[in-house]
C-alpha cells in the first residue's frame, strides 16, 4: 500500500506523466482565476472608494464654497453686503468636514495667500503650488497618494454673479484614506481566507481528478500485464474511454496477430518435421529390410542403396528449399537490385531447363513482345522464373508444351508461362503458395517437388512489389503470371 502510494507520488512529480499534467492544470484553472478575480476585485473596489470619496468631498467644499461667496468671505461683494452666515459659522463648517474626513482644508484667494487653514498653521501664508495654480486656471485637480494614505483636492470658488465667472479662491484640501485602507485590509483578509479554503479544495480536486481520470489506462496497462505474464488469454476490454477502448482496439488486433503468427509458425514446424522425417523413415525402412535378411543378394544391396540415395537427395532439397525460403523471408528488406535485360535472363534459365523439357519431350517455347530491361534482384528474379518453368514441365504430359511470354509497358514487365499440363483443382488454386502443399502429394514427391516452390516465388516477387495470379483449368493447363514494376525501387 505504502509502495503504491510513494508510486504514484512519484508519477505526480514527474511532468511527463498524463496524472501530473491534470494535476497541474485543475490546479491552475482552479487558483489563477480565483487570484486574478481577488486583486481584480480589490483593485476596484480602492479605486471606487478613492472617487466616491472624491466626489462627495468635492459636491460638500461646492457647497461651502457658495457659503464663502455669498457670506463676502473674499470681501468681493459691494460695500455693506450683509450675509446670512456669520464667517464664524462657515470655519464652523469647514472644521467640521476637515474633522469628518480626517483631512484639512485651506482656503486660498487669487493672490495665492491662504486666508483660512483648519490646521490654523499656514493662515496668512502665500502658498505657491502647482496644483493650486492649474485649479485658478479652471483645471481641477485629484491625487491619490497610496503610499502615505492620503487623498489631496483642488476646488476652485468660482463667483457667478458677474457676467463671467471668476475663480476667486480654491479650497486645497488633502483627507485621509484610512477608512478605505481599513475596509481594504478587511476586505483582503477575508479574500485571502476564501483563497487559502479554495486552494485546498483546488489541490484535493486536482489529486482527485488526477487519480481518477488516469486511472482507465492504468487499467490498461495492468489488462496488458496479465496477458504478458501469461495469466488471461482473453481480448482485453477497457470500455472507459473512447481513447482506451483504441488502444485495447489496436492491442487486440496485435494480439490476434501474433497468435496467428504462432499458429502458423507452429504448423510450420510440425509440416517441416513431418516433411523431414518422410525420408528419414524411408532410409530407415530400406535399411532395416536390409539388416534383417542374412546374405542379401548384392544387387538387392545396390537397388535399395540407390533408393537410399534418393530418398537423401529429397532430405537435401528439402533442406535447401527450407533454407532459401527462410532466408527470404529474413532479407525480406534486402534487395541486391542490378539493372538487367530481362531477355537474356529468361533465355539462360530456358538453356538450363531445356534438358529437363527434352527428357518429357516437352516443347519449351519463348514469345518476347519486345526487349525489357528492368531494376531487379538477379537471383531472386532468376529464383521465380526458374521455379515456375520448372513446375510447368514436371506437371506437364508428355508430348505436351510451355510457352513463356515477355511483355511490359511503361511501368511494369510481364512473364507468363502457360503450360498444357495437368492443370490445378479450382479448390486448391488458393492454396497452391503455402508452404508443403502440393495437391497430389505422392505425384509430386515422386516427381522431387519439395511444396516450397510456389512459396518462395511468391515471396520473391512480393519483395519486388509485383503481383503473382494464376488461372488454371485441371487436365488442360495453367497459366502463371507475374507482374513486376520496371524499377522496384521507384514503385517503393
Ligand atoms: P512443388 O515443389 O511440389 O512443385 P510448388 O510450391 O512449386 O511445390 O507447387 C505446389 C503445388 O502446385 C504442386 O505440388 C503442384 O501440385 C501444383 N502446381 C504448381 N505448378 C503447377 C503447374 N504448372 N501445373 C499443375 N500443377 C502445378
């Protein structure tokens, strides 16, 4: 258990693993999100607070600033204007917003001197500052100064009973920002709490889903396993996923492969036994008959010595055969590709084969539509041309024929034999390439055919990327023929 955990953990750290990758990105859809809302959301929320605050300090100095104006704060008014509020009541006001906000206000007129401060340091004072200056120019100005918590102000006192409006003073206010900083801090506090309670549910999420969604194809895996180790012989099934039903999918299909390929393989070795020890059990008939008779006649001695010999010669072709075809089927990427004149190549193999067709009198004839020259493997080409003349005069009749032909086009050549034999049962024209078969099997052993030559023809010209058909009608004949591209290299 223990194990299995520090297992897992151990594929959690690793980023090339599927369960780390869904960790890591629950974990980041889950926080980043929540990070981004939580300063996004504190963020505006100091930045609404900061011009509410604004504002409603700014519609508050108006108000009082009209109280300046229409009580001759500045003394703009004509001489014996009276009133409705005394001068003492306006600083009234003005303490009481400078105490409400936690700020100071100062009044400043048009000669820049401030006349009225509710900190009462700077009264009388000329104050030369930019912010003022702009705010008599009509320009009004906010600052937000985070960092030593406080908010400043211009508002100018603009004078509307004349024509044009004049600004006769600004009020320079600065107020704190406590309050807002206060309600920040609580604000955040809590935040950071939800965040952290997030955090965890993210984190337990994430391990969850992470287990959870990998978990099909750890069952894939341990299915796999348990046929390797040999434990199930079944199809392996994992229905979870589209995904993993693909992979089992394709696991299955290589599995029923190989199997098949075990079954064959195994035939195969049961069928070369069987072929091999044929001989043998002949050689050893010969020889115990000869054993068991005291004073055998010499020439019975010579008469089963020579059947010995031949019942050897059939071991050594079949070994020989046997041979060739499995080093095919190694090579089978390996061509020895010469460019050759196939013409030439046909007319040597039908000089060496000529004999064998004499001895049948069997006429041996080749029709050549036009000269072929081709990118082959000379042994192997010479090993399918061989093969099929060779068969065509040994299933032949006597007195009978073969006709060879030599065609191509611009991509491919053709070599047909055709033959007035004792033709092929329609039943086994789909068997005639595997491996020992032969459709009369004593026929055909009499005459030394091995049922490996059709088999490894086929696999010489499949090398080459061409194509093997036969047509056969049984007791008048065949017809073979092999399509093979002018250049196998290109056709790859
Ligand atoms: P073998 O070594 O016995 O000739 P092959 O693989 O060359 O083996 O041929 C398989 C079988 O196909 C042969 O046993 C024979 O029965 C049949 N066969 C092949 N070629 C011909 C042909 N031209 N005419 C009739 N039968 C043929």
């Amino acid at each position: 258990m223990i194990g299995k955990i520090f297992h897992e953990l151990k594929k959690l750290l690793s980023l090339r693993s599927l369960q780390a990758r869904i960790f890591i990105i629950v974990l980041a859809v889950g926080i980043v999100p929540s990070v981004v809302m939580r300063y996004g959301i504190l963020v505006s929320y100091e930045e609404r607070s900061v011009q509410n605050r604004i504002s409603t300090v700014q519609n508050q100095l108006m108000i009082i600033g009209n109280h300046l104006l229409n009580n001759n704060y500045f003394n703009t008014k004509p001489e014996g204007y009276i009133g409705s509020m005394s001068r003492e009541a306006i600083n009234a006001e003005l303490e009481t917003i400078s105490n409400l906000y936690e700020g100071r206000v100062m009044i400043i007129n048009s000669s820049l001197k401030v006349v009225r401060d509710t900190y009462g340091i700077s009264e009388g004072k000329t104050i030369i500052s930019e912010e003022v200056i702009q705010c008599f120019h009509g320009q009004n100005i906010s600052n937000y100064d985070k960092e030593h918590g406080y908010i400043e102000m211009t508002t100018p006192i603009i004078d509307t009973s004349t024509n044009s409006s004049v600004i006769v003073g600004v009020m320079l206010t600065s107020i704190s920002n406590d309050a807002i900083e206060a309600t920040l801090m609580a604000l955040d506090r809590k935040a950071s709490l939800l965040g952290n309670l997030m955090l965890v549910a993210t984190i337990a999420m994430a391990l969850i889903l992470s287990f959870v969604l990998v978990r099909p194809f750890n069952r894939v895996t341990d299915a796999i396993n348990e046929v390797k180790a040999g434990y199930s012989n079944e199809r392996i099934s994992v229905p979870d996923y589209a995904e993993t039903v693909h992979i089992v999918n394709a696991f299955n299909q290589l599995l029923e492969r190989m199997r098949a390929l075990d079954t064959s393989r195994q035939e195969f070795v049961e069928n070369v036994s069987h072929e091999l020890k044929t001989p043998m059990a002949a050689i050893k008939v010969l020889a115990d008959s000869l054993l068991s008779q005291q004073d055998a006649p010499t020439e019975l001695y010579q008469e089963f010595l020579v059947d010995i010999a031949s019942e050897i010669d059939r071991e050594n072709r079949i070994i020989t055969d046997l041979l060739a075809l499995v080093k095919m089927e190694k090579k089978a990427q390996e061509l020895n590709i010469v460019s050759l004149n196939v013409n030439d190549l046909v007319e040597l193999i039908l000089k060496r084969l000529r004999p064998l067709a004499r001895k049948k009198d069997v006429e041996l004839v080749f029709e050549s539509m036009r000269q072929v020259s081709a990118e082959v493997d000379e042994v192997k080409m010479s090993l399918i041309m061989t093969n099929l003349v060779e068969n065509a005069i040994k299933y032949n009749k006597d007195h009978g024929w073969v006709r060879v032909e030599l065609d191509a086009d611009y991509q491919y050549f053709v070599f047909k034999v055709s033959d007035s034999g004792l033709g092929i049962p329609a039943e086994s024209l789909a068997h005639i390439y595997e491996r020992f078969y032969r459709v009369d099997k004593s026929h055909s052993r009499e005459i030394g055919g091995t049922g490996l030559g059709l088999a490894i023809t086929k696999s010489a010209v499949l090398m080459h990327r061409g194509s093997i058909s036969v047509t056969s009608v049984e007791g008048e004949g065949s017809c073979f023929t092999v399509k093979i591209p002018l250049s196998c290299v290109m056709a790859g």
